[in-house]
C-alpha cells in the first residue's frame, strides 16, 4: 500500500494541460523564426530588387501582425480550455479520493442520520470485512436523492459540507470563495459557450465575488493570470485537505 498525495496527483494530471501551451508556444516560435529567415534573405538581394524586397517585407509584417491576433484570441480560448481541464481533473480526484477515504476509514466516518446510511440484515451478513463496508456505504452515499445529502464534487459550499460532515475534514474558506468563481466559470464556457448571462452574476454575488469584470451577454475572456490563479487556488486546496488528512488520522492510500 502506497499512500498518495492530492496534491501531488493534481499537478501531474495539471502537466498534460500544460503541454498544451507549451506546443502552441512552440509553433508560434518556429512560424516567427521562419518569418525572420525569409526576411534576412530578401535583406541579402541585389539593390535592383529592392521595391519587391520592400513589398514583401510589408507583407511578412502584415501577416506577422495577423498572427499575433490571432494568438492572442487562440491564448484566451486555449485558457478557458485550460481552465475547464483544470476543474475537471480536480472534480475527479475530489470524487476518488473521497470514495477512498470512505472505503478506508469507514469506522471512522461520522455517519449522519440518513436513511441513505442504514444497513439492510442482508447487506450486513454480505459483507465480509470493512472494505465491503466502505464500498457499501459509499454506494448509499453516492446514490442519495437528497439535495442538500448529495456528493457533489462541482460545488464548493457542497464539497466543504461533505468533507466536514462525515470526516471533520475543514477547507479555508478562501480555497471555497475562489474556487467558486471558476466553477461558475467552467459551467458557462461548457453549456453557455462562455457567454455571461444573469445567473452566473446571481451566484458570484451571493458569494460575496465581485463581479464588475463580468458582463452579461459578453463572452468570457480568460488569460494566462486567471489560468495560473485557478492551478493556484486548487494546489492549495489540494495541500490543505492532505494535512486535514494527516492531522485527522485518516488513512489514504490505494494498492498497486
């Protein structure tokens, strides 16, 4: 049994949306030095050829002009992506690795009063160790209907009621506030195609988020600040939950 870091995992599966850039980047620098080629060429032309030098150098310069706009907008659209990936991949650690904390510590979870939690005699004489105990109780926990009892992993006020609710597991409230903004953020780049539209100001105000930066019905710009801010924001988290871990006495691990 080996026993892992959340926030070691996040920032390597953060690696993958990192190379992203670092590929575009990469492009972009071969297509300049490719540009700086052509134009030293052109430099080392006889005089008599020096009006066709002049007009091509005007049009490497116009078209090494289109490309950095075009850049900046592929910048802010790669970063919402990015920024998307980024919540996604710590939706899903968040998800695993509380269906691990369960499965075990499940003698020592605090189990609430819930009709969810409670055992029939059938699964009780089913289970043959704490593990199936675990695995039992996560699949009650998951499957409940209740709103305010459902594990969501997508909400931050949510996510901080499950983690202290049934394992004392407490997060800054700065890691809640901030975090907030970017899943909002990630919910209307995904079904609103970025577009701001009146609920998603609704929420960030009724989290105290200040929202003069967002406009409804205007498009949602992101850049490489916000992107490094959100990768920030849940490294924390991450770090914050695995010495909850640590100080509670929890066991975290899986098996090779």
């Amino acid at each position: 049994m080996t026993k892992l870091s959340l926030k070691s995992e996040f920032e390597a599966s953060a690696e993958e949306v990192d190379s992203i850039f670092t590929n575009f980047r990469t492009l972009h620098e071969i297509y300049n030095g490719s540009i700086e080629s052509l134009k030293q060429q052109l430099a080392s032309l006889p005089v008599a050829y020096t009006s066709k030098i002049d007009n091509a150098k005007q049009g490497f310069e116009k078209m090494s002009g289109t490309v950095l706009e075009r850049q900046q907008a592929m910048n802010s659209q790669l970063y919402s992506q990015a920024v998307v990936l980024l919540m996604g991949n710590a939706e899903s650690i968040l998800e695993s690795s509380f269906k691990m904390l369960v499965i075990d510590n499940f003698r020592k979870i605090k189990l609430q009063d819930n009709r969810a939690t409670n055992f029939s005699l059938q699964e009780v004489l089913a289970a043959k160790s704490d593990t199936d105990f675990g695995k039992l109780l996560f699949n009650k926990l998951e499957s409940n209907k209740n709103p305010s009892e459902k594990l969501s992993f997508q909400n931050m006020q949510q996510l901080e009621k499950i983690l202290k609710d049934n394992f004392n597991i407490r997060i800054s409230s700065d890691y809640v506030v901030g975090l907030h903004e970017f899943w909002q953020l990630r919910h209307v780049i995904i079904h609103k195609q970025g577009y701001i539209d009146s609920k998603f100001i609704s929420n960030l105000k009724a989290a105290g988020i200040d929202t003069k930066r967002y406009k409804t019905y205007r498009q949602v710009k992101l850049k490489q600040a916000d992107y490094e801010r959100c990768f920030s924001l849940l490294s924390l988290m991450f770090e914050e939950i695995d010495k909850e871990i640590d100080r509670l006495g929890l066991d975290y691990s899986v098996p090779f």
